[in-house]
C-alpha cells in the first residue's frame, strides 16, 4: 500500500503563497505523486484545482464540509457535492482543533462521514486522546469511543483515519514509536473487525517534521502521515514528501 502524506494547511496561505507553493510541488517530483495531498483553506481549492495543478498528479482536500447533505439555506455551509464538483478527493473530518474549539460531537461527525461518503469523498476522520487520558491509562478507550459512532453508517466505504494525540499537535511533543504502534494496530483492528469489506489507511499526525518522519513511517501499521505546520514550510514538506 502506498503511503500518504496529508498536508493541513488549516487557516494560513494567502494567494501569494499559494501560487508560489503549489507552483513548486507541482513541478518537482518529490511532491508531485498522487498520494501527496494538499487540504487547502476553502477559497484556494478551486484556483489550485483548475489552475495550478492542473497538470499534476496531487489530489486535494478539504478541511471539513457540511452536516448537511443537500443545498438549502444553510449560509455558510459547503456540501460534499460542492466540493466534489471542485475536484476535491478528500475532506478532514473531526480534527480536535473543530472538536476542541467549535464543540463538534458525535452525531455531527457521523453525519458529516456519510455526506463524504455519499458525495464521492474519502474521509479524513481524525481521532486522539487528550493528555488525561495518556496519563490515566485511558486513552485507547477514548478513541474507541470516537471511531464507534462509525457503526451507524449504513453504507460504509472507503476510509482514512487520522491519529493524532491532541497533546502532540502544534507542541513538537510526540509519542514513542511504540505508542504510536500501539494506537494504530488498535484503530486498525478496530476498524477491520467492523468493515472488513473496505479500505482503511491509519495516518500518524502530531508534530511530524522531516527528522522524525522516517521513524514515524517504519511502522508498519502507520499509512502515512497528517502534517500540519511543517506542510507550511516547503523545503521541509518536500523533504517529508520524498521520504514517502
């Protein structure tokens, strides 16, 4: 199985960078692979789709999409059909920074997943402990209980997980490697004994940089990574890129 790497851009870029950016992995051949994949603030998703990677093999994401499925009077809001009709192929759902700071819950996920789904999307859905509960012991059954609101999609597919521990995000902390693999092989088996009849790729996202991205990617259960502000910074998502 080929390895991803997920750029997440989150709330940064303007057009000047974006340009010169996506101009530059478009081009080099370390970043320009179909399992590289840039989710760019909503405004830049269709001028990076049509324009600046036109020729290239990258594939987009979103950051999120809607609860609601169809269109109607939900100012805001952008749909899964939306975002497929823009050429998107991917969408994050349930990041902890939507968790922690917009509150987002279960139900809410669930139904943003079957939206992704319905819409052609593949999902991104992001899970991880808070640091209580690395502390008390009780983080494999907190991430149990997020990925099992997923038992209530009736027509499952294809699925990305995303683990990323919330005390690692943004702080340059990261687990050991045996803590990631024990996460992952959890998610994995977790998520095999459910839908064994789809694909399931588990991504390690958390402070990933070039140096440690190699150890991070010897796992064997990890599928790639989710990289947040190291994507920013091309010569080091380049160099996380080619290690892929």
């Amino acid at each position: 199985m080929t390895k991803l790497v997920v750029a997440n851009w989150k709330m940064n870029g303007d057009t000047s960078k974006i340009s010169a950016d996506l101009n530059y992995y478009a081009h080099v051949s370390e970043t320009n692979k179909s399992n590289v994949i840039l989710a760019l603030p909503y405004i830049y998703l269709v001028w990076a789709k049509q324009h600046l990677l036109v020729n290239s093999k990258i594939n987009l994401a979103a950051q999120d999409l809607s609860h609601y499925l169809n269109c109607g009077a939900y100012t805001g809001k952008i749909n899964g059909e939306m975002l497929k009709d823009a050429g998107v192929e991917y969408v994050i759902i349930g990041h902890s920074e939507r968790r922690n700071l917009i509150g987002e819950n279960g139900p809410i996920l669930v139904h943003k997943v079957r939206n992704a789904f319905e819409s052609g999307l593949t999902p991104i859905f992001c899970v991880g402990e808070p640091l209580s509960a690395r502390t008390d012991g009780s983080y494999l059954q907190f991430i149990e209980l997020q990925l099992a609101g997923l038992e209530e999609i009736e027509q499952f597919k294809d699925i990305v997980i995303a683990y990323e521990p919330c005390w690692s995000i943004g702080t340059g902390k990261i687990p050991t490697m045996a803590e990631i693999q024990e996460v992952v092989e959890f998610i994995h088996q977790y998520m095999q004994k459910r839908f064994s009849y789809v694909k399931i790729s588990v991504l390690y996202g958390g402070s990933v940089t070039g140096q440690n991205v190699d150890d991070i990617l010897k796992i064997k259960s990890v599928d790639g990574v989710l990289v947040g502000g190291a994507s920013l910074k091309v010569s080091d998502f380049t160099d996380i890129c080619a290690k892929v």
